[in-house]
C-alpha cells in the first residue's frame, strides 16, 4: 500500500514538474505572422472577403497574478500593438476574449484595383481563441468578429485566423 502511495504522489511530481517546464517552455519572444479571410458585410446585408495578412513580433510573458496565466503582446510590423490575456491548460494556450483595434486600407481589397482613392477603416476587433506549442512554433487558431469605429451597420466574421508564431 505505501508503494503504490509512493507511487502515485511521484507520478504526480512528474506530471506537473511536466507541465510546468511546458508552460516555461512557452514564454519568450517570437515572430508571427497572422492569417485568414474576414467576411466584412455592410447595413444591407451585402458581404465582401478580405484576406488579412500580418506580422510582427510576439511576446509571450508569465502573468503573475494567475496560477497559470500568460500575457501576450503583439508588437504588429505596420506600428499597432496590443496585449492580451491567456492561460496555459494541459498542453494548451487559451486565448481569453479580448478587443484591438484592426486599421485595414481599401488597397487591401480588389476595390482598390478600380480606384484612384486609398480609404482607410480601423474595425474593433473581438477576439479568442487557443493554441498549442508543437517545438519551437506557436499555433494559435482565432474566431474574430466586430464594428467598424465610424458605423456600427459595418461588421466582419473570421471563423479561423491563424496565428503561427517561431520562437527567436
């Protein structure tokens, strides 16, 4: 009886001793690149895809007020940043439900090709999602919706942004 006590309180040790040298294992910084199709859809219920590409780099930080917390920041190429709320679960990143705002210009859209006139549009962006980390490579998998700042009757959809991030 007291073998298998011993037992099991050591395979316990090893699989938190585990777990915690996983979620070390996370921490650092790296670089992303975010990508996916928004469905942006106007008052009328007319809809349009827009391809969004970004990168940039990523911070993964330990947030210490939470047993297994992490802070993110996204330090984007084009001079946004953002931070952002997750926790480590198993084996597991999950993204908690956060807002940024997203500029997107009309030249990111076949519009643009038809037009002398760059329009720019930031959208308030609403945001989770999880991830996992498979060697050095980061896979975060979003579901995005939100507004657009100047006119709610301007929304957008994301079922799948996809955030793959290399540790540097």
């Amino acid at each position: 009886m007291k073998q298998k006590l011993l037992w099991m309180a050591m395979s316990l040790v090893m699989f938190f001793a585990a777990c915690n040298r996983d979620e070390k294992n996370l921490l650092g910084v790296y670089s992303y690149k975010v990508s996916g199709e928004l469905v942006l859809v106007d008052s009328l219920g007319h809809g349009s895809s827009l391809f969004i590409h970004r990168n940039g780099q990523m911070n993964v930080l330990k947030d210490k007020s939470q047993p297994h917390g992490l802070l993110i920041t996204m330090n984007e190429m084009n001079g946004g940043c953002y931070t952002f709320p997750a926790r480590f679960q198993g084996d597991s990143i999950l993204i908690e439900p956060h807002q940024f705002p997203l500029q997107i210009l009309s030249s990111d859209g076949l519009q643009s090709i038809f037009s002398d006139s760059v329009s720019s549009f930031v959208y308030y962006v609403n945001a989770a999602g999880s991830g996992h980390l498979n060697d050095r490579v980061l896979i975060i998998k979003e579901h995005w919706d939100g507004v657009r700042s100047d006119n709610a009757s301007f929304t957008f959809r994301a079922s799948e942004m996809t955030v793959l991030a290399e540790k540097n």
